[in-house]
C-alpha cells in the first residue's frame, strides 16, 4: 500500500479564496483523522470520521471549515474564505481501528497571503 | 488541562547518553498511548505504542506506562545524533480520538 496520500503538497492562496484539501487513507482503514499543525498550537485534531461518518468536529475553528468524506477512499477538508490565520501544515492520518497506530500522510503546506 | 501535555523542550543530550521524555495525560480511562518522531518538514511516525503498565522495550527505545499516575515516558539509550527530531506524545482520548502533545524538540550533540 502507498500509505496515506495527500494533495497538493503545498498550497498557496491569496486570503477570501477556497481552499480544497485532499485525502486518500489507507486501504481498509475505518477511520481518518484531520490534523492542523503550527508552531504556537502544535498538532490539533479538527474532525475525525469512523467507516465515513463524522464522529467529533469540535475541534473545527469555525464555519469557513468543513469536511466530507463520501466515500471509504477519499476525504476532502474545504476552507472557504481563507484567511492568513489559516497558514498551517494539515496532515491527514488513518487506521484500522479505534486505540490503534495512526498513520500519517506527508501533510498540505498551506499558505494564505 | 490539556489532555496531553509535554515539557517542550528544548532538550539537549550528548551523543551515547540516555535521553528521557516525559507525558501526562487527563482522561483517565485512556487506553493506549503513543510515541511519535517527527523530523522538521516531515510528518510523525510512530515509534513505540503501549497498552499495559509497566515497561515496553524496542531496541534502544523503551517505553513506560503508570495508569495510576496518567504518566507515558520515552528512554532513547545510546542517543545518536539521528534521533534529534520532535518527539510526540499521543493518547486515544474517550478511547474514540487521538489527541497529541506539543512535542519536546530533542537534539543530540556529536
């Protein structure tokens, strides 16, 4: 298996524009992780889904944050409008069950001006 | 309280000597717990996991765990100049969701 792949690598947009993050997991792994991580915050979990379904998004900052996941192989985390505050390293991860390792895909370096 | 809380650090340990990091985590009906190594500009990989009190030795990684003290710790013994990176302290919170700490910055000096 590739692991847990992530696009694009890096992102950057100007403040007010959409930004569209993508996330494949690992074959046969129930459930995924969204993650943003920065120097003053460190790795917060934003929202997490078990076999597709949104299980806890208290982490999510606001209402410009949302996420899907339509189906078993892909996940997307939409930022509309962007702001400067939102420039960060998100990072998807995946596994196979509850209480187990997550594995992480190589992050989205995003970068809003 | 944060769930999961880690000295940041820096820490700095001369190459070959025993480098020691500490975790303390809120929920306690925790069930596993986590040890990540992230190098800059790249995304954590776990190195140890844990599930039981007590001690839980990799090579030259052990792990400890003491439920009744909401406490995971990280030895790194012969600390070589490769294992400078952010370490990550992780902990399934309401056994549903992994929650990490900050991270402590470890350099080993040659």
């Amino acid at each position: 298996d590739a692991g847990v792949i992530q696009s694009p690598r890096h992102e950057v947009t100007e403040m007010g524009q959409e930004v569209t993050l993508r996330c494949k997991p690992i074959s046969g792994h129930n459930s995924l992780f969204w993650y943003r991580q920065t120097m003053m915050r460190g790795l917060e979990l934003l929202i997490y889904f078990n076999n597709n379904v949104p299980i806890d998004d208290s982490g999510m900052p606001e209402d410009r944050f949302s996420a899907k996941m339509p189906n078993a192989s892909f996940s997307t985390l939409k930022i509309q409008p962007s702001e400067p505050r939102d420039s960060a390293v998100y990072f998807c991860a995946s596994n196979l069950q509850g209480n187990t390792e997550a594995f992480f895909g190589q992050g989205t370096r995003l970068t809003v001006v | 309280q944060k769930e999961v809380e880690q000295n940041s650090g820096p820490l700095s340990v001369p190459e070959g000597a025993i480098a020691s990091l500490n975790c303390t985590y809120s929920d306690r009906g925790s069930q596993s717990f986590f040890w990540y190594r992230q190098y800059s500009g790249k995304s954590p990989e776990l190195i140890m996991s844990i599930y039981s009190n007590g001690d839980k030795e990799d090579g030259r990684f052990t792990a400890q765990l003491n439920k009744a003290s909401q406490y995971v710790s990280l030895l790194i013994r012969d600390s070589q100049p490769s294992d400078s990176a952010t370490y990550l302290c992780a902990v399934y919170h309401n056994n549903n969701d992994m929650r990490f700490g900050a991270g402590t910055r470890l350099t080993v000096k040659p």
